[in-house]
C-alpha cells in the first residue's frame, strides 16, 4: 500500500513526488515515457537550449558591435541538435537520481485506474496491480493538431513541437501556423540560422494574451529580421508542403515550406487512464467536451483523495505552474494549509529579445473596470542593459492600482528580463506598493534596476 501514486513524471508529478517523499510517504510513480515530462524532453529544456546556440550565433554574427570580430561565423545544424540531446540526457538523469534518492518506486509503464478500493484507489500497470491512499493525476498534455484538410496526406511534412526538435537538417522554408509562445520560440530559432520563416495567426496579433504594445513590439523586430507575419488568417488546408489560407480580405493565399509547424495550442491528456471509473468531474469546452479535470484551490477533484495538477487541469498550462500546483496538492495530502494563488504565475517567451510578463495586462486591467495607471521606461535606462545590449529595444511597462498604487501587473521586453521577472512575481504576490518598491534596494548595475527605475515616474 503506497500513501500516494502519481500519474505521470513531468514538473507537476516529479515535484510532488519529491517533496511527498521529502515528508516521509510512500510513493509510486508511473510514467510511461521518459521522466520529465514534455518540458523536459519535448519543450522548455530542448528548445531552450536551441534557441541559446542561435543566440551565440547571432552574437558571433554581430560581434563586431562590442569590437570582437570573428570571421566567417558558421553553425552545425547537427551539432546543434546533439548538444541538445545531450543537455536533456543529463538533466533527465538528474531527475531520475532525485527519484532514487527519495526512495521513490518508478514505474516505466503506462498506467491505468481501475477504481477505488476499500483503502483508496486501486491501479494496474505493466501487469501488476498497485494500491494507494492518494492519487495525484499529472498526465501533461498534447500538441493539439486541428483536422486541416490535406493534413493527413502532407505526411511528415507536418511537424509539431515533438518532431521538430528532432530534425535530421535545417529547413530552408518554415511555415508556422500559429503565432503563441511555442510557435514564435521556434520562429525565432530558425530565422536566426538563415530559414525563411512565415506565421500564419487567426489572431490580430501574435502572443495571445501577453500585453499587446509588448508583443507589437516584438513582432516589428522580428519582421525586421525578415519573418513575414499574416494576421487575421484562417488557415482553410494543407496542399502538399503548402498552407492555403484567407486573408483578412477573404483572398486566398498559399505559404511554401519544407516544414510545416503546427502550435495551435495544446490538449490535456485525458484518455486512456481509467478516469471514468472514479467518475473525476471534467471542465468543459464551447462545444461540450471534456478539456481538463476540474479542481479546487487546493487541486482536489470532485473525488475524495483525488487530486490533479498541471496541464491535465486544462488552465495554466506552465511547467512551473504544474510544480507549484503538485506542492500544493502533497500539503492539502499532509494535512497542511495551502491552495493554489494564479495572480503572480509569469509567462515568458524566450526569444531574442526575450519577453517576459506577470499580473494584469493593460488590457486585462482596462477589461475589469478598475481604475488603474500606466508607467514605463525604455530599458535603455538601465546601464547594464545598454552595456550588454548594442543597438537593443526594450520596455518595462507596470501596471498599478490608480487608488492605492498597488503592483497590478508588470511586462517586461528586453534581455535578460526572464531572469528579473520573478522580483515582480513577489510585488504582486506581497501585494505591494509602488512606494514599498521604490524602497527596494537593487543590485547596480544590472538590468533588474529597471523595474525600480520604473516605479520612480508614477506621479
């Protein structure tokens, strides 16, 4: 008998998997493909590092702005590749160590609920049969690939996030169809090597709903960089390696591609593991079906004993978010409390320049009806960033609360703005001032600065 089985080994189910081991329960986990999830192994980490070889390559194109001159900068496309598969090699290594050291069971098979039992909730799995106190559903998500006519026939012309890491050369044309995070990390990563990229978006803008002047921003750098973006398109098929879609006018147009990527969003992974046989409440879609498996605060389902975190929730679809939200689970299993708080959970798109954001959008504060102030600076403002940033564009931009001046929201453009968001992260969480913000004291010089720096021309 464990005290707790989890379903699936991504950042929500290895997390909670540790810190439930941490406070001394028995645990199982089952993940039938390779510990770490899809970020780990088929996105945050692989196209992570991808997109840092390009940023090397870029800095040895432009090298000449600091005063280094390389000549005839040149990249290996495969060795570009084996590096990350090396890099995810490695950390999932590490992830399995964690596992070992925890003392924790893993088991490399897909697994299946049969229901509950007098104890909780029994499980079979690679011909054996498991039982535990707590369930803990982790099942991730999947790339979600609409019905495109010609689709199917296109053959491995169509990739998604999976089977584009996994390239064997570089592709001379790229079609991406869609303009969110994922398919702007990739668009980025190509048009840095020389590939023509084109991003077909049914939206007016790319990035969702990141804040719009943030991501118009970001969209008019990398049209400078000869990405062509077509907004406000439906993409109505797949002819061959070509997307025919309608423009904003009703014209048929056509994008040629050696690739065709495919990031349209994504899925929570419902299928397949007995979840009916609990009778686990689901969120519903516009048209009826089950989207994700509906929780609390504190990540329990309708079921007692039953709990689920990360993409399988069908809400803040983040590995970071999927691990704070397995914590919580493991809390509410040991009898602590914690619930689950979305305010201050940031979105980053790691592209060059990164973009990153937490809290309200001006957008979404215009939307609620609050009243609210804008301020921001050009991150030229901050020394270190023009030291480390020839010839860079950027913006800090806060969102705060017209009455009280609280922190409400704060988006940031310019590198290395994912690595300084999280100091917004905790102004939201603390609920804090303007004021209590301009008493912060920032290391100089570094680009975190500028959130201060910021704060300073409310008036």
């Amino acid at each position: 008998m464990y005290d707790l089985a989890i379903l699936g080994g991504g950042p929500g189910g290895y997390v909670a998997a540790e810190r439930a081991a941490a406070a001394g329960l028995k645990v199982v986990l089952f993940e039938q493909k390779s510990l770490g999830g899809v970020c780990l192994n088929e996105g945050c980490i692989p196209t992570k590092t991808l997109l840092y070889s390009a940023k090397v390559y870029n800095y040895a194109l432009h090298g000449a702005d600091y005063g280094v001159h390389v000549e005839n900068p040149a990249f290996d496309f495969g060795e570009i590749i084996d590096r990350k598969n090396k890099v995810v090699k490695k950390l999932v290594g590490g992830v399995k160590a964690a596992m070992k050291a925890g003392k924790i069971e893993v088991v490399s098979s897909h697994a299946t609920i049969k229901g509950r039992s007098s104890e909780g909730v029994a499980i079979s799995a690679a011909e054996a049969d498991y039982q535990a106190r707590n369930l803990l559903i982790c099942t991730g998500s999947e790339a979600a690939v609409p019905p495109f006519p010609g689709l199917r026939e296109a053959g491995d012309v169509i990739v998604t996030n999976r089977e584009i890491l996994d390239l064997k050369e570089q592709p001379k044309e790229l079609v991406v169809i869609g303009g969110g995070v994922i398919g702007m990390e990739f668009a980025a990563f190509f048009s840095t090597l020389g590939t023509k990229v084109t991003v077909i978006e049914m939206l007016p803008k790319i990035l969702g709903p990141l804040d719009d002047e943030i991501s118009s921003m970001l969209q008019k750098i990398y049209a400078k960089r000869g990405i062509e973006f077509c907004l406000r398109c439906k993409v109505t098929g797949i002819e061959g390696n070509s997307v025919v879609y309608e423009d904003p006018d009703g014209k048929v147009c056509r994008a040629q591609g050696d690739k065709i990527l495919v990031s349209v969003g994504r899925r929570a992974n419902l299928d397949g593991y007995g979840l009916e046989s609990l009778g686990v409440e689901m969120l519903l879609n516009r048209g009826g079906k089950p989207c994700g498996i509906k929780v609390d605060s504190r990540m329990r389902t309708n079921i007692p004993n039953v709990y689920a975190a990360g993409d399988v929730t069908g809400f803040s679809m983040l590995a970071h978010t999927a691990s704070r939200e397995g914590e919580v689970a493991v809390n509410n299993i040991l009898g602590k409390e914690d619930h689950m708080r979305y305010d201050a959970i940031p979105g980053i798109v790691y592209t060059n320049p990164e973009v990153a954001g937490v809290g309200l959008t001006e957008e979404q504060a215009k939307a609620s009806g609050k009243p609210y102030k804008v301020i921001k600076l050009p991150m030229a403002y901050s020394g270190r960033f023009v030291a480390e940033n020839e010839k860079g564009d950027g913006l800090c931009k806060i969102i705060v609360g017209e009455k009280y001046h609280e922190v409400l929201g704060v988006h940031m453009l310019g590198n290395p703005c994912s690595e300084i968001i999280h100091s917004a992260c905790m102004a939201i969480e603390t609920e804090m001032t303007v004021e209590q913000l301009k008493e912060v004291v920032f290391p100089h010089p570094t680009v975190s600065e500028i959130i201060k720096e910021t704060a300073f021309t409310l008036k």
